[in-house]
C-alpha cells in the first residue's frame, strides 16, 4: 500500500511539472522564427484543404519536412481551432510523453531513481525550449527516446513485444524526421553491441515482423506524397537530407566543435551534473567486465553517437542533436542515485558549479528582455548589479543547501529557480518578447489600421516578420527584393528611413506613410495604383 502511495504522488508531481513547464502560458508570446509560423501554417492549410498527404505552403507543396508535425498540429487545430499556443501543443504533448516514459523506464531498471530522471529531462533547457515550439524536432525526439528505452527494455528482458515497440516507433520517428532515424538508431544498435563484446545483438535486433511494422507505419506516408508530388524524392530525400548533410547548401556551416556548446546549454541547468556522470561511467565502464551493470554505457552510446554524426555535417543546427538529450539526462539521474546509493556525496566543486550554473541562468534571465528589445545597447549599471545580485544570491543559496544536504534535495534545489524563472519569463518578459520577437503584435496593429484582407508586402524586413504575418493574416505575404509588388493596392512594411527606396521598388506608384511599430524600428506605407507624388 506504501508502495502504491508513493508512485501515485510521484506520478502526481510528475503530471504537475510537465503541466506547468509543457503547458502553461503557451500563448505568451507569439510564434517566433522563421519556422513556427511556417509549419503552423503548412498545418492550417492541410486542414482547410481536408488533405492528409501533401504539406502546401500558400497553395504550394511544402516538401522540406515530413508529416508528422503537420497531423498532429493539424488535429490540434480542429479541437481547438488556429492559434499560436494549439499549433505548440504536438511539441508540448510529445515531451511530456517522453517525461512519462522515462519515469516509468528508470523505475524499472534503476528504481529509486526515476523521479529525478523524469524531473531532471522535464526541466533540461532543450527539453523545455523545443517542447514549447512549434517544431519538428519534439516530433522526432520523443519517439526516438521512447523507441530506444524500448529497445532496451526487450534487450535485457527478452520480450519480443518491446522490440515490436521499438519499430513501430522509429516508424512515427521517420515521419518526423525522416531516414536519420532509423539510420541513428541502427548506429547505437550497433555501438552499443560492440562496447559490450556482443555482436550478436545487431543479428538479434533484425526482427522480419518489426521490420515489416517499422514499413507499415512509415512507407504509406512516402509512397502517397511521392505519386502526387513527383518532385519530393529531389527535395525531401537529396536536397533537405543528403545535400544538407553533405554541402552547406542552407549556410547553417558550423566547426566540428559547434554541439558541445549547444549540448551542454541544451543541458542547463544540469550540465555540471551530466559532464560528472559522463566521467563516473566511463571510469566504472572502464574497470568493469562488459557484461557489468550496462545501463550507464547504454546513456553514454546513445547520447554520444547522434552528437559525433552530427558533427560530421556540413550544415548545423541546433535541434538536430535533441534525440540525444534525453539519454544524457537520465545518465545524470542515474548518476545523482548512484552517489546517494553507494558512493557518498561529491566534491564541493561540481556542487558549486552546479550552483554557479544556476545563479548564471538566474542573471541571464533577468537581463534577457533587455538584450533583447534593445540588443546594440550596454546594460544599465543598476539593471546588471540587481541581475547580479540575485544570482549570487541563488548560488550561495543552492551551494549552501547542498553542502548542508548533499544530492538528495538536488532536485529541490534545482528545480525551484526554474520555476520562479519560467513564471517570470512568461508573466512579466512575456509582453516584451512579443514585442520584439514575434509578428503578432504587428499584425494586430496592421489590423487596427484597417487593412483588412488587403496585400501586405516586406521590404527589407527579416524574414521571421515576413512569415509571422503570412501566419497571423493567413495569406502569403510578397517580398519586393524577391517578388514584384502586388499589382492591386498594398501595404508595406519596411525599416524605418526606407521610404525613397519603397519608392523607387514601387515604379512610381503612389506610396503613403500610413503608421509605424516604433519598438521594432518599422514604418508602413501604403501603396496604390495611382501615380502621382507620395503623400507625406
């Protein structure tokens, strides 16, 4: 009965934090990038055209990405209608999933640590970051993880039940992403298998049924949207796989050192925790016979090997090592066990590293907004001192307790920053990141000038605005560098002082200073068809 007590308040408060970190607030600000409003409005037009096969991007197919994203956004959409916070809500789902899994996995091969492996992934910085976008790349962690718990869970339990998980997984993986993942995963079958001395695992994992579950779930998708769009093999499978991999053909060149960085802010605020864990296995892994305890080995291989691949690259992008994160998280809470378990608590310098890592992102966060809204400005002395001050604040304070405590309040001590930080983010710097980071607020002031369903062009303007308002107006919005300009009466929205330039782009059409978004450093002009001098 104790037992049943204690899953279910653990149970509880893992529903709790994935409900406030996944959830809460969000709409706070609007989509963001370049690619929440376009996914978000690939998934609208599916919806309104009532297709299930080819992603269209204003009426044109969209073959950058596979479908996954787009059915769930789109499924979202018609439960709750179109919006910024329902197109986040397959993001937030999948994390949360993939928090709930890893609880239940770490309760059944190192029980005793699962609360802090769900609570430590939950509220890693890249978990959080891309469980609250509108992006593809959630859609391809979450079943990646799941689908290598599974495997493993039928590796050292001998159910073939998990291997047929495991494929049917990496299937909806395929869809997300397409062939990397089960390309990654057959890299960590096969790393893994020859860490442990034990070939004959790969043998074991080429399951005839999973394969032909793996084909059910992922082969009609390909098949469906390559007989309509006779183009998608060249888009999708050379140019936004091979040749991205291959070339810097999308300038996203990066050193071959660029995802340590990434991995260990992605990480945040574990990251002393996890470069610790990281060193006790491989030390343990090292003094040990392969057939010792393999979990740690498992973490190390899974996280290690989607970070080399990728490195390989000639095109980066942060998102791409999230399949690796979870595996690193949960190394961590594997690791934070085992001190409390068997080896007593740790050196006061990775616990004040611990500590100064949060006391950082508590400054970070309060500056923020600033660096934001006015990024080509030196902060004000008092604004970086209180920032200041608060983080060696946290720091004394997390340093103190867990000197005092050891790793047993670790995630007390941890989590209760990110908390009061998340809230403050999304209660008060929402409204500022909103205002300079995301196309809504403009929209809704093109609005209140009257614009109505009137074409709506860019001039030099970045094109995260350019595709904000396609999303937000729900109508493709013209570039003049890249388009010609509407030929019916438009509206312009340019940088403030590009006036004699929108004239000239117009071909002396009748162009008038309508408004502007000063915070944004932005003017609109309207454009007509008649000719004549500019009104002023």
């Amino acid at each position: 009965m104790a037992e049943r007590r204690k899953l279910a308040l653990e149970l509880v408060t893992v529903a709790a934090f994935c409900a406030f970190l996944f959830f809460f607030g969000l709409g706070s600000f609007g989509l963001t990038g370049p690619d929440e409003p376009r996914y978000a409005q690939v998934a609208r037009e599916m919806l309104e055209r009532n297709d299930w096969v080819t992603p269209t991007l204003y009426g044109e197919a969209w073959l950058e990405k596979p479908i996954l994203y787009y059915w769930h956004a789109r499924i979202a959409f018609s439960i709750f209608g179109v919006h910024d916070w329902s197109a986040r809500l397959p993001g937030a789902t999948f994390a949360a999933l993939l928090v709930v899994a890893a609880y239940f996995f770490m309760r059944r091969f190192r029980p005793g640590a699962q609360l802090e492996a769900a609570l430590i992934l939950a509220s890693s910085a890249a978990i959080l970051g891309f469980g609250r976008g509108a992006s593809t790349d959630m859609q391809i962690a979450a079943p990646f993880a799941l689908g290598l718990m599974a495997w493993y869970a039928w590796l050292e339990g001998g159910r073939k039940l998990w291997l047929a998980v495991f494929y049917i997984l990496m299937g909806l993986a395929t869809l997300a992403k397409g062939p990397v993942a089960p390309l990654l995963a057959a890299l960590i079958v096969v790393a893994y298998a020859g860490v442990r001395r034990e070939l004959a695992i790969v043998r074991r994992s080429l399951w005839l049924p999973g394969i032909a579950l793996f084909l059910a779930v992922a082969l009609p998708w390909y098949v469906a949207v390559q007989l309509r769009n006779p183009e998608f093999f060249r888009v999708f499978v050379l140019e936004h796989n091979l040749a991205r991999f291959s070339t810097d053909l999308y300038r996203h060149r990066q050193p071959f050192w660029f995802f340590l960085p990434v991995l260990l802010l992605g990480l945040a605020p574990w990251s002393a925790l996890v470069v610790a864990a990281v060193a006790s296995s491989v030390r343990r892994w090292r003094a040990a016979a392969p057939s010792g305890d393999s979990l740690p080995m498992f973490f190390l291989v899974w996280g290690v090997v989607p970070v080399l691949f990728f490195s390989l690259s000639q095109s980066k992008l942060p998102g791409y090592i999230l399949p690796a994160l979870p595996a690193f998280a949960l190394l961590a809470a594997e690791y934070v066990h085992r001190r409390q378990q068997e080896e007593g608590p740790p050196g006061w310098l990775l616990l004040a590293a611990h500590a100064a890592l949060l006391g950082v992102l508590t400054s970070a966060a309060l500056l923020f907004p600033f660096f934001v809204a006015r990024p080509h400005l030196p902060v004000p002395g008092w604004m970086g001192a209180v920032a200041g001050g608060v983080g060696a604040l946290v720091f004394a304070a997390v340093l103190v307790s867990l000197r005092r405590h050891g790793l047993g309040i670790v995630r007390f001590v941890t989590l209760a920053p990110v908390i009061v930080i998340l809230a403050y983010v999304l209660r008060v710097e929402a409204p500022v990141l909103d205002q300079a980071l995301s196309a809504r607020p403009v929209a809704v002031d093109l609005e209140r000038l009257g614009t109505g369903n009137s074409a709506v062009a860019v001039y030099r303007a970045h094109r995260n605005l350019e595709y904000g308002l396609a999303f937000y107006r729900n109508r493709a919005v013209a570039r003049y560098e890249r388009d010609q300009a509407p030929a019916e009466d438009h509206l312009v929205v340019a940088p403030e002082g590009k006036r004699a330039e929108v004239e000239a782009q117009s071909s002396g059409r009748r162009v008038s200073r309508v408004g502007g978004f000063a915070s944004r450093g932005l003017e609109y002009f309207w454009v007509s068809q008649k000719s004549g001098d500019a009104a002023h």
